[in-house]
C-alpha cells in the first residue's frame, strides 16, 4: 500500500500528534520513515524593529528541536527515521521533498504555528491536500484550541 511514511513537522502541538501517527503507521506497514521541517522563508517581519537574521536563527532552531523531537520520539518506539531540514514555503518544499524521495504517503498536523490559528485547516495542510501526488493524512491534535484543552 505505502512503501514509505513523511512527516512533516514544524514542532507545534498538532505537528506533534502527527509525529506520532506518522511514527505507528512506518511500525505497523514496516516502511521508511522520513521527518521534514521546514525553515519558513516568507516572514511578517518587514520591519526595522525586528532582524531578519535574528528570525532566521530563532526559526532554524525551532526546526531543529522539532526534527530532534522527531528522532527521539521514533527511538522510543524502535522506529527507524531519516530526518531533513529545508529553507523555503512549507507546502513546496514538502511536495518537493516527496518527489525527491519518492515518498507515498505525508502526514502533517492540521493547524501549524502560523498566526492564523483559528483557520479550519492550517495552510500548509490545505496547500498539500490540494496539491500533493500522493495522499496526505492531515491529523487533528485531540481537542487543543489555541494550545490549551478546551470546549469552545
């Protein structure tokens, strides 16, 4: 069925529950596992308070703690996992990603860290169920609104 699993991760609470979807279905099929995040090169910060450079930094780091998350998580479940970091628009650099190594079947969170929190499915998802090649499974994250447990 899918010879092989992506996960693309951007550390958020969403991103998190898919990292653990994405992690059981690799075990359960006995395919590759790959983990992806990507450094977000479209910024809001077009101004002279904020440095660009000074972002950059900051998002680098997020990406790689949410990779390292990743690889941590996937050793606890004895899973083997190749991970990436790439620099560009989420959605692109995923599909990109996937063509590159042929992979069949993405998982992704349906709400990233973008400031549009409230959107029913973040961006990126959108982006990638409407254009991906290969099936996207986009994973809720279990009753978390705006990062808190919550009814409303």
């Amino acid at each position: 069925m899918y010879d092989s699993v992506l996960v693309a991760t951007d550390g958020s609470e969403a991103s998190a529950v898919a990292v653990d979807h994405g992690i059981e279905l690799a075990a359960r099929l006995e395919v590759p596992l790959y983990g992806l995040a990507v450094v977000e090169t479209r910024t809001e910060y077009d101004n002279a308070i904020v440095d660009p450079d000074e972002v950059e930094t900051r998002l680098r780091a997020d990406a790689d703690a949410a990779l390292e998350s990743v690889e941590s998580t996937a050793q606890k479940a004895n899973v083997a996992v190749e991970t990436a970091l790439r620099t560009g628009v989420p959605h692109e650099e995923i599909l990109s990603y996937v063509e590159d190594q042929g992979i069949d079947l993405v998982v992704v969170g349906s709400q990233g860290r973008s400031a549009f929190r409230r959107v029913l499915l973040g961006s990126t998802a959108d982006a990638l169920v409407r254009l991906s090649p290969v099936p996207v499974l986009v994973v809720g994250d279990d009753g978390i609104v705006d990062g808190r447990a919550g009814d409303e």
